[in-house]
C-alpha cells in the first residue's frame, strides 16, 4: 500500500534526536531485514553489496552511491526505502569500502578506476541480480552525485531494465574551479598518458579526519556528525580524494552522458537539484535534462530543493520531508 504524505512526513528521524533514534529505531529495524554479501562480477575482484527486504513490498530499488560514500553513509537512505515497500540492494562501488580496489591496499584514501564502465557493469551486475530474485517487481535506482552519473549510464546501457531513474545532485559533470573543465580534464588524460593514472589529482590527498560541518556537503549537522564519528573509526570508509585516472574516465562518463545515453534512457527520470551545490555542475544537470526531455516529453521531471546543499539526503527533517513525499509518492 502507498504511503501518504503524513505518515511520510511521520518516519522522517528529527534533527534533535537523530543519533538516538538511528540507534535505537533505525538499525534495529535493519537488522532484522539487511544482510550484507560479497558478489563477484569478475574473478578475485568482491563487490560488497547490502539486501534488504522490505515487509509488503511493491518494488525494488538499487541504490548507486557516490564519490567516497559507503553502505554506512546510506543507512537512513535504506530505511526510508523499505518503510516506503522497496525491496533495497546497494553496492559499494569500486574503490569505496569493502569493496574491491585497483591500487591495492596501500592507500585506502584513494579513489581510482581505470574505466568507468567498470562502475556501470558493476551496478548493472547487482541489478540483474535483483531483477531475477524478485522478477514480479519494477525495478527502479537511485543514484547520488557520481552514482547518478554511473545510474545514467546503467539506464542507457540497459534500457528495459529498469522501470524508474531518480537522480538527486547526480554528477553529469563536477565542478573543478577553479581550474577550467576542458583543462582538467587534458592534465588528467597526460597523467593516464605518462603512466602516471593512479596518482592522487593535485590537491587531492589522504584523509585527515579533519573535515568541519561548515564545509561539508550537508545541513544536518546531526547526520553529518554521526557519520563522522563512524568514518573517524573505520578506516575502510576513509575515502577521500580522487586519481588522475578517475578524473579521465569521469570525462569519458560526462561525454557518454551528454552524447549518447539522454538517446537511449527509455524510463521516466525524476532528478534532484541542490539549491548550493559546490561539487556538480548545474548547468550539465540541465542540459541533460533539456536532452532527455526531447527524447522523452512528458518522463522526466526536474525538482530543485531550497536551501539545500549537495548531499540533498542529509538535510534536515523539514528538507527530507519534502525530498521523500516525491520519491515515494512518484516511484
């Protein structure tokens, strides 16, 4: 049965109680529905990836999680999902948690990959997966920041999959200020050129613990503390900066997007946009919505959220209920 807008507003976890009730509400409710499984795609390379079955379930939903998050960033996101009826699977991408890395064990804050093709066949993996448990259902994903780019291209690339897109901040391009796009993007590509892919991009460098709430990406400052104090403890979750050859195949992504997947994308699209977004290009957001709307007029819909800042699903309980009436309600 749909929720309605009251009981949505209702299971929103309030600003003053957060951490309790992610405690005491939350996880015990995952608990009994969540497991947590390797899967291999490919030989000798795990993909950690997170099901959760929900109690009168009316679809299912992939969560695609973006650069530098984890399952543990995402728990709240699960929740809502499940008391929503979505069946929920979540991979962590290549690079990120417990998943498998390209360069080794040495540096767990670097984020490195050497095609982004690799993140969609991965994501694409998990989701035949779920449509084949539970083949009765729709199957929808959701993508944040770089995990919205990858769900694009998923979208594109298995058309009849998947039965709803949601983007919310999806990275159809970062930002790089101050360094203009085209030049980043030809210092990346001379790095991959000179053997040079899996160095850090300058600036970028390994994780320090030492991020405020100021700067960070949320307006929760609950959510974002109880977060922090997971990842302070967890060096698994310590992601931080990017590679040369990430940097060279989000290019690559971003040209995909902007040229070939808008054409081949055949479910509606419901995308999120940050009303402060310092990490994504708006701009790319709304050319590739201008693009899928011609290709599929009437499908996609475009909903940008006040006072909100990139990471959309760490606003506070006001933001969130308002961010999950329209998912829930439109999924």
């Amino acid at each position: 049965m749909r929720m309605n807008k009251s009981e949505i507003h209702d299971m929103i976890l309030p600003e003053k109680t957060y951490a309790e009730a992610m405690d005491t509400v939350v996880r015990p409710y995952l608990a009994e529905r969540m497991i947590t499984e390797y899967c291999w795609r490919e030989k000798g390379k795990k993909i950690f990836c997170a099901r959760a079955r929900a109690d009168n379930p009316k679809g299912v939903v992939i969560i695609s999680h973006g650069f530098t998050e984890t399952i543990e960033k995402h728990l709240e996101t699960i929740y809502y999902f499940l008391c929503g009826g979505y069946h929920v699977y979540m991979p962590e991408h290549c690079g990120h948690g417990r998943s498998y890395r390209l360069c080794g064990e040495g540096d767990l804050s670097l984020v490195h990959v050497d095609d982004y093709r690799r993140y969609v066949e991965d994501l694409l993996f998990i989701s035949r997966i779920a449509a084949r448990e539970f083949s009765g259902l729709p199957l929808c994903v959701y993508g944040h920041s770089m995990g919205g780019g990858i769900a694009s291209a998923a979208a594109a690339e298995a058309p009849e999959l998947f039965s709803r897109l949601i983007l919310t901040s999806p990275m159809i391009r970062p930002k790089s200020d101050p360094v203009p796009w085209a030049a980043a993007g030809l210092v990346a590509k001379f790095f991959c050129m000179t053997g040079k892919s899996g160095q850090y991009l300058m600036g970028h460098h390994s994780y320090s613990g030492l991020e405020q709430f100021s700067d960070s990406a949320s307006t929760s400052e609950a959510r974002f503390d109880y977060y922090q104090i997971k990842r302070n403890k967890e060096p698994l979750f310590q992601m931080n900066g990017a590679s040369y050859g990430w940097l060279w195949q989000i290019v690559c992504l971003n040209h995909y997007l902007q040229t070939k997947a808008w054409r081949k994308i055949i479910c509606p699209v419901l995308i999120f946009q940050a009303d402060n977004d310092t990490y994504v290009s708006p701009e790319q957001q709304e050319k590739f919505v201008r693009k899928l709307s011609r290709h599929q007029q009437g499908n996609v819909k475009l909903v940008k959220i006040p006072g909100t800042k990139h990471e959309i699903f760490n606003s506070g309980a006001e933001v969130l209920a308002i961010y999950w009436t329209k998912i829930l309600l439109e999924c």
